[in-house]
C-alpha cells in the first residue's frame, strides 16, 4: 500500500484529494507537505476520532500550517468519516481498506484498488458531494 499510495502522492501536479479516518505517517505528512510547496491544491477530509490523540491531532495542525486545507468531520451520531481514497487531478485514485498511518501501511493486511480514466472524475465528484452532506 506504501508504494502506491507515495506514487499516487507523487502523481499529483493540480489537485489531491484525500479522505481517510486517520492520517499521521510521517513519511506521508512529509509528501503532502512538499505537494502543497509545489502549488498543489490539497484537501484533506479526516473523521473527528483524528482530534482524539496529541500525534494525529498534532499532524493536521502542521498540514493546515504549510497551506493544506483540512476539514474535520464530526460524528453526529449517525455516521463518521470511515472512507479511504486519494485522488490526484482527477484523473487517477486509490480506493482502499488502509488509513494512512505507518502500522496500515507497513504491518496491516490491506487492499486498494487504483484507478484511473474518466470513471475517476465521477469519483471525484462523488466524493466531493459526499464530504461536503
């Protein structure tokens, strides 16, 4: 998952769109960080549980410091943000079961599936209507 998810990361020259429960690998923060010095537009949508802990709280702190747009979502009883995709311009994705830390990516058994073509960008979309219900 590592090396997909770091050649999606890589990938990206416009746009990244991130949706996961967690994020605090610090070799991602790390590629997020140099995409947005690169001018790329990031967003970043995590589950609440993210704010929970000093690490992953400290994580998206630093994203939102270099220019990273990071939304939180709440749990409101009925649902938590539980999705994991990545979607560079638009035109590539990554669909999986693997949060973005370092014990999903290096330990975990996971699975993705990458995508790319036009279905992506109904993806996209998709997404982005999801995250903003």
């Amino acid at each position: 998952m590592r090396a997909s998810i770091t050649k999606i990361l890589e990938s990206a020259e416009e746009e990244m769109i991130i949706a996961a429960y967690r994020l605090d690998s610090e070799e991602l923060l790390v590629r997020i960080e140099e995409l947005v010095q690169k001018g790329v537009d990031v967003r970043i949508h995590l589950d609440h549980a993210q704010t929970k802990e000093k690490q992953p709280e400290a994580a998206l702190e630093r994203l939102r410091s270099k220019g990273a747009i990071v939304e939180i979502h709440e749990e409101d009883g009925y649902r938590s943000l539980h999705a994991k995709a990545l979607i560079a311009d638009g035109e590539r994705a990554i669909i999986g079961s693997a949060n973005l830390t370092d014990r999903a990516l290096d330990r975990n058994i996971e699975v993705g599936i990458w995508l790319e073509g036009p279905s992506v960008k109904h993806l996209r979309n998709a997404m982005i209507s999801a995250l903003r219900s």
